[in-house]
C-alpha cells in the first residue's frame, strides 16, 4: 500500500501497543505519532472526522479520566461540532486512541477487523 498511513498513539495505553504490534506484524509501514505532544488540531480532527464517516462522538476517549472529570457526557450533547473540534484538539488524553488515519478512512480506537478493513487486508 503506497499510502501513508498516520498512528497515533499514547505509548503507555496499553491498547495502542497492541495496535502497533498488530501493525508491525504485518509490515505496515506508518508514521508514528504521539497524540499528547503532538495533539491533532481542531482542522486535522475536523477533516479525519469527515473522512471517518462516524459520528464525532466516537473521536472522544469517553472512558479517559479527563473525559470524566471534564462531565463531557453531560456538556458534548449542547455544544457543536467545532466547539467539540477546538475542545478535542486541547488536549490529547481527550482523543479515542488509537487512531488510525489512511487516505480513504479514520478508524479511532483498535478492532482488528475494522483496521484490515480500513487497510484493505
């Protein structure tokens, strides 16, 4: 696959480092991002978020300890998509990890059959 594929992880979640295994194993060549010091902006998660084809919820690490502390179940529901863009890209512990990110498609979060899918495995 000529495409370049994006990963973006937080090295310490332990789902991300499945992710990249998974990855490594089939020789799927990525650039490897961390999603904290180097946190999508507001326009990166706009864009991925139009090319995932899912709701903008699923951006969200709804199970993340900020998510809970922020009550975002409570506030997401009232705000619009940019507000819910220009929040995300505050801080990357908000992000669903992993994320991949191809050309055609956004997959946040690993399953394997959605990322052979997206990877067209």
């Amino acid at each position: 696959m000529a495409d370049t594929i994006l990963f973006l992880e937080y090295p310490k979640c332990s789902t991300c480092q499945t992710a990249k295994k998974w990855l490594d194993a089939r020789d799927v060549a990525y650039t490897d991002r961390h999603i904290v010091e180097d946190n999508p902006t507001a326009n990166e998660l706009r864009a991925w978020h139009h090319l995932s084809g899912l709701p903008l919820k699923r951006f969200f690490n709804t199970s993340g300890m900020l998510y809970r502390e922020m009550e975002l179940s409570k506030k997401l529901p009232a705000m619009t998509d940019d507000e819910q863009y220009a929040l995300l890209a505050t801080n990357g512990m908000l992000v669903k990890r992993p994320l991949l990110v191809t050309a055609s498609t956004v997959v946040p979060g690993f399953k394997e059959a959605a990322w052979e899918e997206a990877l067209g495995d």
